[in-house]
C-alpha cells in the first residue's frame, strides 16, 4: 500500500469541501465531487439507502454524461464505501472508470477518511434542514393565528388553516372535515393549487375503521391512501400518504385537518409527523379564539343595537305619537277645508314614520351574522340587498301581524315578488326614492283576506313617465 500522506492536501480539500454547505441535497453533490477529484475516478455516484423507494436515490457527478450506465451495480473494476450516519448507513459511495489505472488501497483509505466525514456533514445538513421545517412551520402557525385573529369569517378561517398548511406540508391537497350529524365526518373546506374538484362534500361514513380515531382526536397516519384499506372515502384513490390531525383543544374537537399528497409521493417522514401534529394543535387554538373574539364583538354589536332600539321605541316613537294624537285632535277641530286636508296629510306622514321606525328597531334586534329566519327579517334582508345597487336603503313599512298571518308558501312568493320588483327599481334611471309596503290586513277585489306587496320608486318607467308603482298581493 503506498504512503497516502503526498495526497494529504487534496484530502483535507475534499474534506472541507464537503462541510461548505449546509443544504442536504448541495452537501451531497459536494461528496460526490469530492470523491470523483480525490481518487481521479471519471465518474462517481452516491445511492441512498431509502427503504421507500425500489432502487437507490442517486446522486452523481458531472463527469457521468447522459446515457452512460450508473457505477452502481457494475462488476468492472470500482470501488464501493459505505457512508454511515449516527450508526446507521445512509447511502453507498461508488467510484469507476480510473483513467490512470484499477483502484488502490490508498484509493480505498482515503475514500473511506472522507466517507466519515461526509457522515459528519450530513448529520449536520439533516439537523439543519429539521431546524429550518421546525422554523416555517412556527411561522405558519404564527401567520395562522394573526390572519384568523383579524376577525375571519367561520368558513375563510378554515380555508386559511387549510391552505397554509398545504403549503408548509409540501401537500396535494388541504382539506377541513368537521363530524356530522349521522355521525360521520364530512369535508367542508379544500384547498389545492388547482381545481379542487369534487373534494368538498365528501363523506367519511359512520363505521368507517379511521373514524374512531379521528372522532377521538387521535392523529391518523396513512402510507397510500388509495389502498390502505382503513380508507373508505371516494376519493381515496387520488392520494398516496396522508396524514389526519386533529383540530382539538381543551378536549373541543373542531374538524380534523387532512394534507394528502399525490400517488407515488414522497412519505411523510416522522418529524413533518410531529411538526404537522403541532400546527393542527395550535391551529385549533387560533379557532376557537378567533371564535370566542368574534362572539364577544357580536354581543357588543348586539348590546348596542338593543340599547339603540330601546331609545328609538321610548323617546322617537313615543314622540311621533304624541304629535300625531295633537294633529288628529286638531283636525278634528278645524272641521274642513285646507287646514283639515293639510293635518289629514301630515298624520299619515306622521303614521308611515312610526312604522318605518318600528321597522328600523326590529332590524337592529336581529343578530348581525345569522341569516333571518322571520318572514319580517327577509324581506328587510331583500331591500338590503337592494340598496347595494341603488345607493340607498329602500323605506320598508309592515301593516297587520305578518308573522302570523302571512303562512310560509304565501311568503315564499311574495319574497320572489319582491326581488323582482326591487331588480327591476334598480334597472330604472332617476331613482332616489323606493318605498316598500307589506300589508297583511288587505282586503282583496273578492272580499277575501290577503297580504299586498306594494313597490314604489320615483324613477322613470319605460315610457317616460316619472314614478312606478309595482302590486302584487295573495289570498291568506
């Protein structure tokens, strides 16, 4: 064996070489150069032991020109050390083709010095990498709780949950369940970088083998979910590893957070296990605290608008009836004539704004985020919908007890009608004023008991004249 200290420079090159970088893949490509120049193999390459994939990952150097067989496997003159990794072996070293002559054993000696080292290097590029995952994911999960804290609506909360986590997870797919009813967990949100196709809606069936462990806040590992038979869902067969986390906290369960990835993809390796399991955690917190905020901001909303209702009813309408019981009194003094038709005018005006702010005081009852369920509350959500087109709110006014006179089929087609009518107002130029009138002491043409719909606005109707009056109205 010849002396291998006359090569001792190029080995201490080789070995800082391998030590410059602090990326896996970068630190990697550095050893399998350093090899190739230290021996003065043609080419060298590095198979990675990888019990996930069929054959060894490779890396090799520039001196392999496309189309030329790999050094691993060949049985002409090569030289093949291990490089081991905290006691473990990470990968192979392999060296052909030495345009000088076969390999020696001070080939073999220094190739083995710098396989220790290369060891060395990628403990440190693997540690490195882990602080580097450890470090987004806190940054998503910071980036998570800020966003959700800005007072997020329910559904583009979990959007945001789910997306970033994607993102951070290297995922197909982010996707929300939440348990239903039946007892089964259901889809509700899905984030994918393209079309999320049919996603959403998609059941996880009572029964199913998973569904214990995720209704019981036990995180779900999968290696293929298309046929892992613990899988029953119908889109199972789109995704490879997946793993399901759930979104608990203080024994609360929110849904269950799942990020696929696409057939053949790369497993999930046990510290994204652990990082993913900790977001979800501290993503189930962000939840329910951007909840609870948002509960506290409606009660407030909801305390103001009733202590604003109650002004309204003790001090206007009480006012405005008062002053509408002095004018009557004096119409009724006065006996005829203009004064009498002038004080006729202005009680009616007086008895319209007192409607009008009945009106006002029940839609600042209403909660501010919930749809409404009275007939009352949807028809005042109509002409507020109605008033993003016309720049103003329509004037709505309600005669007789609507809630129970008017039966649910009735108010379903006067709710048309009037979406029609106010589509129509809006469509009309000149409008500056739309008033809106429920009537359920109407009388019909027949005689019978009804409820009349009556749209006004002030804007000019197709033929030209100003002001259009739109009627419709049912038997009871």
């Amino acid at each position: 064996m010849t002396d291998p200290v006359p090569r001792l420079p190029s080995l201490l090159e080789a070995v800082l070489s391998v030590g410059t970088d602090l990326e896996l893949r970068a630190t990697l490509q550095h050893i399998v150069d350093g090899a190739a120049e230290l021996t003065g193999a043609r080419c060298a390459a590095l198979a990675m032991v990888d019990p996930k994939h069929e054959s060894p990952v490779e890396i090799r150097t520039a001196g392999l020109a496309a189309g030329d067989r790999s050094p691993v496997g060949r049985t002409d003159d090569f030289l093949a050390v291990p490089i081991r990794v905290d006691d473990e072996v990470f990968g192979n070293l392999y060296l052909v083709d030495k345009p000088r002559g076969p390999f020696t054993d001070e080939d073999e000696q220094l190739l083995r010095v710098l396989a220790t080292q290369a060891g060395i290097a990628i403990a440190n590029a693997r540690l490195y990498e882990t602080a580097r995952q450890r470090e987004r994911w806190i940054e998503g999960a910071a980036a998570v709780t800020n966003a959700l804290l800005t007072g997020e609506a329910a559904a583009d909360a979990l959007m945001t949950v789910a997306e970033r986590a994607r993102i951070l997870a290297d995922a197909s797919a982010g996707v929300i369940l939440q348990p239903t009813e039946e007892g089964g967990m259901e889809i509700v949100t899905a984030s994918t970088p393209d079309d999320p196709g049919d996603l959403v809606g998609t059941m996880i069936e009572p029964g199913s083998p998973v569904l214990e462990q995720l209704l019981g806040g036990r995180p779900v590992f999968v290696e293929d979910s298309a046929t892992d038979t613990r899988m029953t869902t119908r889109v199972r067969h789109r995704f490879g590893p997946s793993m399901l986390l759930p979104l608990q906290t203080a024994g609360r369960l929110i849904g269950t957070l799942a990020l696929p990835r696409h057939r053949g993809g790369r497993p999930y390796t046990p510290v994204e296990r652990l990082l993913a399991t900790q977001f979800a955690s501290q993503a189930a917190v962000a939840l329910v605290l951007a909840d609870t905020q948002q509960r506290r901001a409606r009660l407030a909303v909801l305390e103001d608008r009733d202590r604003i209702a109650r002004d309204l009813h003790d001090l206007v309408v009480q006012r405005l009836f008062a002053t509408g019981m002095m004018l009557e009194s004096a119409q009724r003094r006065t006996g005829g004539g203009d004064v009498h038709d002038t004080l006729g005018r202005a009680v009616d005006e007086l008895q319209s704004t007192v409607q009008e702010v009945r009106t006002a005081i029940f839609a600042l009852q209403q909660p501010p985020a919930d749809a409404p369920t009275t007939f009352r509350g949807r028809v005042l959500r109509e002409t507020a919908g109605a008033a993003a087109l016309l720049g103003f709110q329509p004037s709505t006014r309600f005669t007789g007890a609507v809630e129970n006179r008017v039966p649910e089929p009735v108010a379903a087609h006067l709710l048309t009608a009037l979406r029609r009518a106010l589509a129509a107002t809006a469509r009309r130029t000149g409008v500056s004023r739309v008033e809106v009138a429920v009537d359920a002491t109407a009388e019909l043409p027949d005689g019978r008991a009804g409820v009349r719909l009556t749209v006004y606005d002030d804007g000019t109707a197709d033929e030209g004249t100003p002001g259009t009056t739109l009627t419709w109205q049912s038997p009871l």
